[in-house]
C-alpha cells in the first residue's frame, strides 16, 4: 500500500468512522436483548427500542454536524488526543487506587462481603467523571 491509497483509504475512513461505531453500538444492543431473551425467555423490547430510538438520533445529529462543518480541519490535532489519553490514564489509576483502599478498609473493618449496589455507583461515577472531563478537555 503506498501513500496515495493511505491517503484515499484515510478520507473513507475519516467519514464514515463515525457511522460504523453507531451501527455497533446498535449492534450491542440487539445482540444483548436476544441473549437476554436466550437465557431469560423474555424479549426486552424496551431495550431494543430505546437503542433504535438512541440511534436515529445520533445518526440525525451526526449529519447535522457534517453538513454545519465548513472547513476541513480536524476535530482534535495531536496534542489533545495525548491529553486524552493522559486523562485517561490517571483517572483509570486513580480509581483503581481508591478501589483498593476500600478495599484495604473494607477487609479491615471485618466485612466480608460488599454490597453490589456500591461497585455499580462506584463504577457508574467512574463513567461520569471521565465523560465530564473530556467534555471540558474537547472545548478547550
């Protein structure tokens, strides 16, 4: 492959990247409700909707952001990717970190099990966090 046809494979991806990770991500919802349905008996036609609904909107939203785009400039240059990735890092460790401490205090308190509604919050705000702060990073 030479440098004409990187160049030619690179716009092809550039533009429809974007729509392949929501078709994916459909794709994740189908297949978590038909193994659903496999273990359980029961279809979850709420899940199903509420993924077809999620991503018409994103694929709506991604074509208005295409067609608002003037120029051809990339979203994010080198330097912010390497934050987000460096973001990324930290925050993952720092997690891991605090995971562990709890779990240290946890064990020496004497308890022996952990509520699972704990680790679903703990996870949860691990989401929130970092969606948050690579909101900020992207604006900046």
């Amino acid at each position: 492959m030479d440098v004409n046809d990187r160049k030619k494979w690179g716009k092809i991806l550039e533009k429809w990247t974007p729509f392949f990770i929501i078709a994916c991500t459909f794709t994740g919802v189908a297949l978590g409700s038909f193994l659903v349905y496999i273990y359980q008996g029961e279809f979850p036609y709420e899940v199903l909707a509420g993924g077809l609904a999620a991503t018409i909107i994103m694929i709506v939203l991604e074509v208005i952001k295409r067609k608002r785009k003037k120029d051809n400039l990339p979203d994010v240059d080198e330097r912010v990717i390497r934050n987000f990735f460096r973001f990324f890092a930290y925050t993952s460790h720092i997690f891991l970190a605090i995971i562990f401490i709890a779990l240290a205090v946890f064990t020496m308190m004497g308890k022996e099990t952990i509520s699972i509604l704990y680790l679903w919050i703990f996870f949860f705000s691990y989401i929130w966090v970092t969606g948050i702060g690579v909101l900020i990073m992207k604006r900046r």
